[in-house]
C-alpha cells in the first residue's frame, strides 16, 4: 500500500439523518496519513458526523467514505467490525462504561479482541494509564473521576489496541485551561509517537492550531470553507474563515437566526 | 380520503415497527452463543435480574397467599368444601397467579431497571463506544441480560408460588383452623408436576422472554435524552403487561381446556 494514499477520503459524499435534511452534502475531502488534522466548523455543521461516518455508524446516503483504500461497507459487519478494531475514538463525554473501574475500562479493548495473559493485560493498561497520567487512578470508579480525567481514562482505552487511526469528538468541550493543555499536547504526543492518523473535531481554535498538521473549516451542510496548515487558516484573508479563527460574533455568518425583521415582529411595521 | 391515508399511514408504520422488532429480537437471539462464551456476564445478571425483584415477589406472594386462602376459605366454606382449600390455593397460584402477578411485578421491576440502564448506556455514548471498539453490543450487553431475565423469572414465579402457599397455610390451618393434613394432602394427590407444575413454568417461561425482549428493545431504541428514557420505561410496564395478560389466556386456553 502507498503511504501517500489518504489514510481517509471522502468523496462526493451526502448524509442526512432524515435523507430530506441534510446535514452533509456532497463533500469531498481527503485525510493524510499519520498527521494530526483538525476538523473545525460551528456546532451542527456535521463535524460528528464525518467522524460517524468513518466509524460506519451511519451509512452514507450518497457516495463513497474510504477507510486507507478500502470501501466502508456498514452491511459488513465482519469487514466494519475489522476495520473498527484498527481505530480507536475519544468521544465527546467518554463514552466511559459505568459498571467498570478505570482499570477495566481501559483493559475491555484487549479483553474482547485478544486473549492476553492477565498479566499482561495489567501491564499494558498500566502502560496506557501511565501514558495519560492516571496510573495511579486506576482503582477508581468512573463516578470518582472528574470530567477531565473521565476524557483522559477515555483516551487510554482508545489507544489501548495501538490503533492507526485515533479520532477526538471535541476532546476540549468543557475542560479547564491545565486540563485543556494536557489534552492538547497528549494528542500530539500519541500521534508523534505511535504514527498514527489522528481526526480532532473542535470549535476550539487556539487549541487545534497549535497541535494540527492540516486543518479544514466547515460550515453548514458540510460546505468546506478552507482547509490548509494552521498558518494557512491564521493569514486568510476569505472573511467567513477569518471570522471563524478570530471568534467574531457577526459577519458572513450571521449571528441572528433567520427571523423576519425586528420591525415588524414588534408590531412597527404596517 | 384523508381518513383512508391516515388509516394507510399508521398501518404501515405498525408494520415497519412490528418488523423492526422482529430484526431486533433475531438479531438478539443470534448473539446468544457468542454471550454464553461470556459466561460470568451471563451469571451476573441473573444474579442481578432475580436478585432486584426478590423482595417485592416475595413480599407479594406472601400477601397473595394469606388474601387467597381468607377469600377462597368464605367461599368454599359456604359449599362445605373448605377441606378443598389447599387444592384450590395450590393451583391459583402455580397454575395462574404465579407467572402472571410475578411476570407483571417483574416488568414493573426489572423490566423497567433494564430499559433505564440501556437507555442510559445509549445517551452516555457507551452503547456507541462498545460499537466502535468493533464489540458487538447485543452480544455484550442485551444477549447476557436476555438469558439472565428468562432464567430469572421461572425461578422467581416459583418462588412467588412457594410463598404464597406458605402463607396460606398460616392463614388457613394457623389462624382459621382448616386441618393441615387435609390442606397438604389434597396438594399431593391432586396438583399434577406436569400438568399444573409444568405448564405454570411454561408460561412464566414465555413471560420472561416478553418482558425482557420488551424491556432491551425499548432501552436500546429508545431517544437518548431524558423525556426519552422516562417515555421508554413507562412503554415498558404498559406494553409486557398487555402482551403478558394477552398471552396468558392464549396459553390457558390451550394448556387448560380440557378438564
């Protein structure tokens, strides 16, 4: 296989959870191999979705999502639950199983999909932990960990398997500044260290400029606006991505929802 | 005609959920195997499934035995055939209230325990998860839960049966003074292991199945958000109970019949 093939490619792809409403329509995108890209964009402009969608979630209603040079098929389930088994995903509350210890959730990828000695399991899931942090939470229980450790358990048990694909679901939604930092440079650390391919969705800007290889901005419906390196997006001069990076509260993307005017809901307007 | 469409619209969406069901419960019972080769999950949650509804059966099938034998002892007493008291007890309860009270108390219970856990499980994502860490949930998490909930039940109907039986005899022979060697022996020559026995498992057998099937389905199908749970759980209770009263007077019809 050529390592210059996107490890994931998007092409002409429509989704839409009700194929009337879409929320993704016709895009066409390409991930590069063993980078960190970031995927950023407004809420509801189907950032979770592109992550869904690789996942085999959902299918796609129209076009073709391929996972490094092989179709997603969701009808598939051996070829999807393979391909699955290559990737691991941080999602956006951590997904974490509640009935489990820290320790078993991080240790139920390699319980359900090899048949490693206990001890092993023991060591690799210590490694992982370490890796994050938490080795020494490893005896708690998910409801005595904190948001940001919940993020980090979840983190460990998603690079568990040593996957070659690692995709975050907003891993910086409601963490505190320390928190936030960690996370970021845990992610950049992974993907140097492992070579794997990482997908961040964000809206946090700051955060994944300063960790991405590639970013793409999307907006409603999945349009891309820009994609390119951080640096890229920061010197744009396209104003809906300028507005975007900046943070600015009005301009190509309006701040009002689509209303009549203000004159005439109140009544001022004959 | 807007009737008609209407008529034709519901129709076809009853269809299109009955064969959803249906996939659903398929798909359930084809991930049996692989659950049974998780078999410490297996054990858990009958363990856990009975456990949950151990003391309301148990509380219940005491109250049901003393009322049964106070009620049934005015009645038959008025006919002088008080001395058929244990016989008339002993098959109300294997035969009827045992798999029906305890089935319906068992939706009401764990029923609703398994659906809110699922639903849950959904809206934490966790459901997603196991998904994408290429783990079967309906192997992992239903099928273990299914098997637990048809093994508990049988058990927990003759548990309810046991106890209710119990307090009948303190009704009856301590309290009113029905002879107990009447009360025991009419037991033994006229309730049938098979006949009586059996078919009451039977039907307790079935009523597991459609509780817990009700229950998964509605956690694992159910919206992910809170009025979606509390609307998932309440489904539950009214959808097993209807499904256990309708299934009970199809299976007595055909157990019981003939004399």
């Amino acid at each position: 296989m050529e390592t210059t093939l996107p490890f994931i490619e998007f092409d002409h792809v429509s989704f839409g959870y009700d194929p009337s409403r879409l929320i993704l329509e016709d895009i066409s995108l390409k991930f590069p191999r063993g980078k960190v890209t970031a995927i950023l964009g407004g809420s509801g402009c189907g950032k979770t979705t592109l992550l869904r969608l690789i996942g085999g979630v959902h299918a796609a209603n129209k076009g073709r999502v391929m996972f490094d040079g092989e179709l997603i098929n969701t009808r598939n389930k051996s070829q999807l639950f393979k391909m699955r088994s290559r990737l691991g995903m941080l999602f956006q509350f951590g997904a974490l199983f509640t009935d489990l210890s820290v320790f078993e959730n991080v240790a139920f990828p390699l319980r359900e999909h090899t048949k490693l000695p206990q001890a092993m399991v023991r060591d690799i899931v210590l490694m992982k932990l370490n890796a994050v942090g938490l080795r020494g939470a490893a005896d708690l229980r998910i409801s005595e960990v904190s948001g940001g450790m919940a993020r980090r358990v979840a983190l460990a048990r998603a690079i568990a398997l040593d996957p070659e694909l690692i995709m975050y679901d907003e891993p910086f939604a409601g963490l505190d500044l320390i928190s936030m930092g960690v996370a970021a440079k845990l992610i950049r650390t992974l993907n140097d260290v492992t070579g794997a391919t990482s997908l961040v969705v964000s809206h946090d800007v700051r955060e994944c400029m300063s960790i991405s290889d590639h970013v793409v901005l999307l907006a409603n419906q999945g349009r891309i606006v820009a994609q390119g390196t951080p640096d890229e997006l920061m010197n744009s001069t396209d104003p809906e991505t300028r507005q975007f990076v900046r943070g600015e509260p009005d301009g190509p993307v309006k701040f009002h929802y689509p209303a009549p005017e203000l004159a005439a809901d109140f009544g001022l307007k004959a | 005609m807007n009737l008609l469409v209407g008529l034709g619209a519901w129709t076809l969406d009853q269809l299109r959920g009955w064969g959803h069901a249906a996939l659903f419960f398929a798909e359930m019972l084809r991930a049996v195997p692989a659950s049974l080769r998780r078999f410490s999950l297996v054990v858990a949650q009958i363990y856990a499934i009975g456990n949950r509804s151990l003391v309301i059966i148990m509380a219940s099938g005491l109250a049901v035995g003393f009322v049964l034998a106070l009620q049934m002892y005015y009645a038959l007493s008025i006919y002088g055939a008080a001395e058929s008291l244990g016989l008339i007890v002993n098959l109300s309860l294997v035969r009827e209230l045992g798999p029906v009270v305890s089935a319906l108390l068992f939706a009401g219970r764990a029923g609703t325990s398994l659906t809110a856990e699922i639903g849950l499980m959904k809206a934490g994502e966790q459901i997603s998860a196991m998904e994408l860490m290429a783990v079967d949930p309906k192997a992992r998490v239903l099928a273990p839960r299914l098997i637990g909930g048809i093994v508990a039940l049988p058990l927990l109907a003759a548990l309810f049966s046991a106890v209710g039986i119990m307090g009948a005899w303190v009704v009856a022979v301590k309290l009113i003074g029905v002879d107990a060697g009447n009360f025991w022996s009419i037991m033994q020559t006229q309730v049938d292991v098979w006949r009586d026995v059996g078919n009451g498992m039977i039907k307790a057998f079935v009523f597991g199945v459609i509780c817990t099937v009700v229950a998964l389905y509605q956690g694992y199908e159910t919206q992910a958000t809170p009025e979606g749970v509390a609307y998932a759980t309440t489904r539950t209770v009214v959808i097993s109970s209807l499904w256990i009263l309708g299934m009970d007077f199809i299976l007595t019809a055909l157990m019981f019949s003939t004399p």
